[in-house]
C-alpha cells in the first residue's frame, strides 16, 4: 500500500510540474484577461497539456505497482490519449462552475483589486470547485484504462479530493503574492496566477495520485497478495468481474518465474457478491488450501497455491465470518475442573508421592552432560513403547504445504511463523510467530506451548504440555500435522 501511495504522489506530482514548465511561457496569460477569443485557444491549449502530462504520468502508476515496467509505457499512453478530452471537458466545465458562482458571490472574476481577506473567502469557493471539476476529470481517465468499473469509481473520487486540493493551493498562493505583483504593475491590469500555478499544478497531480491510491485501498472489497514465490508481498485487487492469474503481463494478477505456470492459468470470477476460483485446464492445476480444485467458492484467508507460486485471498465481506469461525474453533468453552490426582495436561494419574505424570520434566538438577535423563518408568507409561515405534517426523496433512515432512531431530525444536523457526509454518497467518516447542526427553517427545494466540491441540484438545506418540494430530492455528 505505501509504495503505491508515494508512487502516485511522486508521479503525479512529477506531471504537474512538467505542466507549469511547459504552459507557463508558451500561454499569455495576461493577454487573455482583456481578449475572450484569446481566453478560449488558451483554455483549449492548457486542457491538451494538462490531459497529456497528467495522463502520462498517473497512467503508469498501477502498472509499475504490479512490476510490469514495459506495461506501464503502453497504459501511460492510453491514459493520455483518453485524458486529452477528458481533460478539456473537465477545464471548460470547471471554468463555467467557477465564473458563475464567482458573480453569484459578489467577487467577479478580473477585478484587479487588491486582495483581501474577505475577497480570500469569496473566491476560494468557487475556485476550488472549479478545480475540483478538473481533478474529477483526470481521475475518470486514469481510472477508464483499468477495466474495472469499480476502479473507475475509486479514481474517480480520489481525483475529485485531488482537485479540491489543488485549488485551495492555487488560491492561498495567488493570494500571498498578489500585492507583490500588484506593487509591481505601477497600477496597470496584471494577471498574478504564476505563483499559484507553479504550486497549485503539482500539487494537483500530487493529490489525484495520492488519494486515487488511497480511496482504491480504502474501498478495495478483495484482493490477493503473494506470499511465495517472485513479487512476494505484493497485492493485486479483484475488482473486476474476471480477473486472470496466469504468466501473461497483460493478467490481472501476473505470475512470473516459473514456466509451469500457464499464460492464463486460472481465473477468480465475482458472482452474486461472492468470488469463485477456476482452473482454466494447466497441467499443474490450481490448489485451495492444498486441495486441488477445478472450481471453488474462496473466502478471506483461503491459500490458492500455483506450481510453485503461493497466494493468500483476502475478502473483507467474509472476514468476519471466518474469524468468528476461528475463535469457537481455537477458544472452546471452559471444560469442568480437573480432579488433583489427575494432570490437568496430559489426563494421566499423579504419582501421590512425587506428584509427577507422564509429562513430568525432572529439575534441572537431573539433568547432566547437557542431555535429558529419562523419568522413572512408574510415572512415565506413555514412554513403555516397543522399540521402534517412538516419533521420527511430522508431516504436514493440510494447506499448502500438505504433504511436507518435518524430521525430529536433537533435543528442541521451534514452531511457528518466525524466520528461522526449526518448524516453519510461515504460510498460515494464524500461527503465532513463535507459537510452540518440541522438547525430547530421554527419548520421549514433548509438545509445550509458548503462550500462542490460537493455542496449540494435540488431537484436537487444547494443551499447554503434552507427551506425543505415532499417530497424534496436531494443531496450530489452521495446520494440522500428524506424528509418525
């Protein structure tokens, strides 16, 4: 989101200057203050520059957001040709809007007097909705080049705030350098604009930039975002009624990297307010949530998983369905005390002298040599297993990762969705960064749970600590692997 927002800004920003550089000495301003026929070619001209810098400019902004610099060219282009009329349409209405509510104010355009405060309000007003109208008419065309009639809407907001912006920068500018160029004039008739449109043009741009990003985040209904593979962490919305995923540039959602992916590889389609995920026939397929499907209904947080590329759907309409999901999943209702002879954690009997259990840990004074020694037989029946049969790894049976092997191996092992966790889980964000440990004991493996937000469960009961054994599922937040 942040590198969309500061590239339209920059970009924007960057169009408006071009056009104070180019319009300044090629119009006369002050000639067409006394010479309509002069006031229209020139209105005429400025809407051609402004549609053209402008349009070149924000034009490239979403498809250099989606790393797609050779497509960025081509829409930039587009944008400008479908931003000249758009642009002189927006000027000349904009224009009418502002001399007419200029006399209904009382503040005709073109006085020549000196500014006042009073003559400030007055003209601010008009002004601004006078540039508003040329901010929503830019924002229109660069939002017409997406496809998306949503993001037509959104483009089309943001530049109406942009406009607005931009024309109160105009007007505070005119103001504080009128009475310089009118001690100037020797008390002649002066245009005084210069120092309001070297501010107000780039701020312009700058603004229809910044809050077309914006408005578009802020109003987005889903979006996809790369969690592995090429481009990982960047988002593409779904705000068409079709959207493509594929190895095509000219995909709504464009995979590179990997040439098993195909040009047009799947394709996320919006029906009736919801959003149905289809293969479109690659050898490879398209998974859900580790499932391999040739049509399914998504929802927020469902994996999609492509040859080697990973995404994570995000839908705000289902968010709170599916959270609500998870906490009577991950927060079941409190179970009835558990007896004192029994271990609140693993069910198994106390022994009455020691008070240790099957998940007893000795002290630290048992330990020696930096290696576990082993609890006496009598409290530790889980661990009278046959040779052979203690847990050696855990395979992943769900998600995108179903099918991964985890050996067990030394004597710790972390798990969770933190970079160099033994275990990593990074693929499921309702895992805890660091959400659990495995302790080997003399032998005997110990699940322990390090304080995780989901909590962790072992054959589907939540624990704290727990013994494990072949054939145990386990749980963290919404991967389950299985104990072998």
């Amino acid at each position: 989101m942040a590198g969309r927002l500061m590239l339209g800004l920059l970009l924007g920003g960057a169009g408006g200057l071009l056009v104070f550089v180019i319009q300044e000495p090629l119009l006369d301003h002050q000639r067409a203050l006394v010479d309509p026929a002069v006031a229209i070619r020139q209105t005429i001209w400025l809407s051609l520059i402004l549609g053209a810098c402008y349009g070149f400019a924000l034009g490239m902004v979403d498809s250099l957001t989606r790393g797609l610099p050779g497509q960025a060219l081509r829409k930039g282009v587009l944008t400008l040709l479908i931003s000249l009329p758009g642009a002189m349409i927006a000027l000349f209405a904009g224009n009418l809007v502002y001399g007419t509510l200029s006399n209904l104010l009382g503040n005709p355009m073109g006085t020549g007097a000196p500014p006042t405060p009073l003559g400030f309000v007055l003209d601010i007003v008009p002004r601004t909705a006078g540039w508003t109208f040329l901010g929503m008419g830019i924002g229109a065309a660069a939002g017409a080049v997406t496809g998306s009639a949503r993001r037509w809407w959104h483009s089309t907001i943001g530049g109406t705030i942009g406009g607005a912006l931009g024309g109160i920068a105009f007007q505070v500018f005119t103001f504080i350098f009128t009475p310089a160029y009118l001690a100037m004039s020797g008390g002649e008739r002066v245009e005084v604009g210069a120092p309001g449109r070297a501010v107000g043009f780039p701020i312009l741009g700058a603004s229809i930039g910044f809050f077309i990003a914006l408005v578009q985040e802020a109003l987005k209904a889903a979006w996809v975002r790369v969690v592995f593979g090429r481009h990982e962490g960047k988002e593409y919305p779904v705000d068409k009624p079709v959207c493509i995923i594929g190895r095509s540039e000219h995909a709504d959602i464009p995979l590179f990297g990997d040439l098993q992916i195909a040009p047009q590889h799947a394709r996320i389609v919006r029906q009736q307010n919801r959003y149905l995920l289809e293969d479109l026939g690659a050898p490879v397929g398209t998974l859900l949530n580790g499932q391999r499907v040739q049509q399914a209904w998504l929802k927020d947080g469902d994996t999609i998983q492509i040859a080697s590329m990973r995404l994570q759907f995000f839908e705000k309409a289902t968010r709170s369905l599916v959270r609500e999901a998870m906490e009577r999943v991950d927060k079941p209702t409190a179970r009835p005390p558990v007896p004192d002879y029994l271990c609140p954690y693993c069910g198994e009997r106390k022994d009455p002298a020691t008070g240790q259990c099957a998940c007893s840990v000795l002290p630290s004074a048992a330990i020696s040599g930096g290696a576990f020694t082993p609890l006496p037989t009598a409290v530790r029946p889980i661990a009278q297993l046959a040779a052979g049969t203690a847990p050696t790894r855990l395979v992943v049976l769900n998600g995108a990762r179903a099918g991964t092997v985890f050996p067990l191996q030394g004597n710790l092992l972390t798990i969770g969705r933190e970079p160099g966790r033994d275990i990593l889980l990074d693929f499921d964000p309702t895992v805890s960064r660091r959400h659990a440990r495995l302790e080997q004991h003399g032998g005997q493996w110990v699940l322990v749970d390090e304080g995780s937000r989901n909590g962790s469960f072992v054959n589907g009961q939540l624990v704290q600590q727990r013994p494990l054994q072949p054939g145990d599922i386990l749980r963290f937040g919404g991967t389950e692997l299985r104990v072998e």
